[in-house]
C-alpha cells in the first residue's frame, strides 16, 4: 500500500492507495469514529461493493442512500434528497458520510457534509479512475446547474481518501479512458516525461496491471496534494489544474451531462488549449501531435463535437469560474510539462480556432 498527504496544517488529511482496502476494517474504522456513518452510492456501484462496507460497519448499524448512476444527478434536486434523508434519520454532527463511488457521488456527498449542519465528516472511496486521480482529492465539491457545471459549491476536505484499486476490474472501458484524461493532464501541467511514460506504459496501464496503475494514481495525487497544499482555494496555482476545462465544461453544458463523459470533454478541451498555444507559438506543431497522439491512444476524443459552434462555446465558457471581471481565463500550454492562465484570448480567435 502507498500513502502520501495532502497537508492542509489541522486539517490535512492521509491518502491511501492499493488494492483491497475496502475490507481494510480497522483503518477505515479509525477515520469514520464511532458514530452511526451514511454511505451515499449508486445504482451501478451499490451492487458491487455496499454489502462489503456495510459489513465492516455492522455494529454501528450503518444507513446507506443510493443515487441513479449519471452526471445529471449532481443536482440540487438530489443534494435536497440526501440532506432531507439525514434530517429524517436524526443524523447528527458526528455523523460521518462515506462517499462510495465516483466524481459525482464525491461532489454531491462532498457538498451535502459541507452544507448539512454547517459540516459534517466525510470519506472519499472513489471506484473510478478519474475521481481516484482527481476528483477525491483537494476538498472541491460541487452540484452542477443547467446553466453552468460546479457552478454551486464548496471547498470542503475529508478525513481521509481510500483508494482501493481492485474497483477499477469493475470499471468499464469508457469510464477507464475518461479517467486517463485527468491522468494526461497532470504529465502537461507538471511534468512532460510523465507523458512518456504513460505512452510506454500504455500495455500495463490498459491491462490494469496492479503496479503501474499504483503508481501511475500516487503521481497524480502527489501532485495534486502538493498544489493543494500551496493553494487550496484556487487563489492562482491551482488554476492551473484546469487545463482543458474550460472547453471541456462547455462541451458538458452544451452537449447535456452524461452525454459526453467528463474526461472525454477535458481531452478534446486538451487539444482545443493546445492548439491554441500553437497558434500562439507556445507549442511547436511536434508537441501538439505529441498531446494528440497519447490522447487517442487511450481512445479519447481529440476534437470538439462537430455540431458545437465557437459561440456555444463562449456563451458557456463566459460563466466559467476563473473569469474575473468579465474576461474569459484560459489555463494554456507554455511548453510540455508547464502551464500558465492567460486573459487575453479574444472572442474572435476561438472563432477563428473552433472554426464554425
């Protein structure tokens, strides 16, 4: 097992990462205290894994909420169920919230133990590659609007992260793709030899071999923790973990959530960014065939949706968060392995760029 911190001073918080940590009773005993817990999951992941961490909690006789399987349940309708369901279960300050399940079961279990009684604890269990590389990890929580994506909100921190490897055997093809976006990510804000190592490790890493996928979720946590640590509330570095997002959120919003997977909207929302610091003479036309050629080895997509014209794009992206006092924020390449937030992109270079 590997484990790394995110350290926030009091509130800093362990990350645990191998495989069967689900059945590790006395380490997940440790984090959720002897209150009764409430563990929000899934249509898809309830079958699969409630039983096993309902057993572990059995003295304290557990509650369980599940939830329908889609983005388009990160709602404020579904945060009101699940808060109205502790409220009718006498659920105290001491109760703890496990969240057992992806990005959206993190977020929306995430926000409700931020808002419910002003705060309460909470775990993140991701079974998903992208919520074990990002989304579980850095306190952000969130319900997504019609208007907008994570557009109602907070930063949050949980106790602990317990990521269990083993879920990912469970994990359909798309939903593993989509999590390498994130994966991507990471090797184009901090590190370019990280992008050869995941075109080299293709086999293993497609294969779920137990090693390279540890190691391959340590990096990305590592590096989003020591982010975090600099700058938890996005004030200006962690930013910089955007990369991709902003188009990629557009995409989301325009297409309908659930339509297009997070992660395939972040990878096209890459190239999108990537061809734009070219056309800026950020990148040479050899790193952005590089970006290209290792997002469509793990079969994601590496263009916006053919049907999207550049003015759905601006008006979505004109509610994005990182924009400050109108203007549009776009985190942009400056060479492999680095990143910077630029505001000076004009309405009519994304014409020009998404071309329609």
């Amino acid at each position: 097992m590997l484990e790394l911190k995110v350290d926030l001073n009091e509130r800093s918080y362990p990350i645990f990462i191998g495989e069967h940590l689900l059945s590790d009773k006395g380490r997940l005993k440790q984090y959720v205290g002897q209150s009764r817990p409430v563990i929000v999951t899934n249509t898809t992941i309830a079958p699969l894994y409630l039983d096993s961490l309902l057993a572990i909690f059995d003295a304290q006789k557990p509650l369980h909420f599940v939830i329908p399987d889609g983005e388009q349940y990160k709602s404020l309708e579904w945060f009101e169920k699940i808060s109205a369901f502790l409220l009718e279960h006498n659920c105290g300050r001491d109760t703890c919230l496990i969240a057992l399940g992806g990005g959206v079961v993190g977020d929306l279990t995430g926000f409700v133990a931020a808002c419910y009684q002003r705060g309460v604890p909470f775990i993140q269990i991701p079974t998903t590659l992208l919520s074990q590389v990002d989304s579980s990890v850095g306190g952000k929580t969130a319900v997504n609007h019609p208007l907008g994506k994570n557009m109602i909100g907070a930063f949050y921190q949980p106790k602990a992260v317990f990521i269990d490897t083993k879920t990912l055997s469970t994990l359909p093809a798309r939903e593993f793709a989509a999590g390498m976006a994130e994966v991507i990510k990471y090797a184009l804000i901090y590190d370019a030899s990280f992008l050869d190592t995941l075109t080299e490790q293709h086999p293993q890493l497609s294969a779920l071999d137990a090693e390279s996928l540890q190691q391959v979720i340590y990096k990305c946590c590592a590096i989003k923790a020591e982010i975090v640590a600099k700058d938890e509330t996005e004030a200006g570095l962690r930013a910089l973990l955007n990369l991709g997002h902003t188009f990629g959120h557009a995409i989301e919003a325009q297409m309908g959530y659930g339509n297009w997977l997070h992660g395939e909207a972040v990878a096209a929302g890459m190239m999108i960014a990537a061809n734009l610091a070219y056309q800026r003479g950020a990148l040479s036309a050899a790193d952005v065939e590089k970006i290209r050629r290792v997002i469509a080895l793990y079969q994601l997509p590496t263009e916006a949706p053919s049907e999207m014209t550049a003015a759905q794009f601006l008006q979505h992206m004109r509610k994005d968060k990182k924009n400050k006092q109108g203007k549009i924020r776009f985190i942009l390449p400056t060479q492999l392995g680095q990143c910077a937030l630029v505001d000076d992109v004009s309405d009519e270079t994304v014409v020009t760029l998404i071309g329609r």
